[in-house]
C-alpha cells in the first residue's frame, strides 16, 4: 500500500469507522524497517490526526519516534488530534516511561509550535499539501 492508495481508499479525513484498519496499517508500516519513503508513513498518521482520537497519539508518537528521519518528517501537531490540552490530560492520566517522554516532548513544544494551535487549518493545509478539494 502507499499514500495514494490509502487515500483512494479512506480519503484523508476518513469515516472513523475506518480507524482500526488505519491504525493498523500504521502498526505494520512502524514495524516496517525497510521502508525509506516516510510519505505513506505521514499519511496515515494524518488521517489518524483528522479522526481525532485521543489514544491514537502513543501510535503516531511511536511513528515519529521510529528513526532520525520520521523524528522530524512527522510534524508534532499531529499528535494533539484531538486537541493539545486533552492530549496532555491524556498522557498525564498513562502510565509508563513513553508516555512521560512524550509529555515532556510536548510541554517544551508548546510556546514554539501550538501557538494559535487550530486543527482545521492544520487539516486544511494538509488537503492542499495532498491536493485535496
């Protein structure tokens, strides 16, 4: 699969009833070590980013955590699909070391990249990045 395909098929603001397949596909595509064009990669953590689920900011954190490349081709915006204060509530509430380390990851983030945070015109910036109506 590749990022056009998974947009033909779920589009890029997808139905959440297609998040477990999305989430899924994700999973294989972190676990995927050969993988060198991190597009579809991006994609998928976009469409998890539109949906807007909060526990689906640990599977695009591990995303953005798999290499150097992924570290800073995955934008950290996409881990607050469903907002910056409730992802921070969220990973508060976890427990474990990785949720720690995105949590403090994310408060240094926060006077540089969620001024003005707004999810619309971040998924309306990645429609015309895609060239999406």
């Amino acid at each position: 699969m590749n990022e056009e395909k998974v947009l033909e098929l779920y589009g890029l603001d997808p139905d959440t009833k297609h998040r477990q397949q999305i989430r899924e596909l994700l999973q294989q595509e972190i676990e995927n070590q050969e993988a060198v064009d991190h597009e579809y990669l991006k994609t998928l953590c976009i469409m998890l980013f539109c949906i807007g689920n909060v526990e689906d900011t640990v599977l695009i954190w591990q995303a953005k955590r798999k290499n150097q490349d992924t570290g800073s081709y995955i934008d950290v915006q996409l881990l607050c699909g469903a907002g910056y204060e409730k992802t921070v509530t969220y990973l508060e509430q976890k427990d474990g070391d990785q949720a720690r380390k995105q949590l403090k990851y994310l408060r240094q983030c926060e006077p540089y990249d969620f001024v003005d945070f707004s999810k619309e015109e971040w998924v309306s910036n990645y429609k015309q990045y895609y060239e999406l109506p």
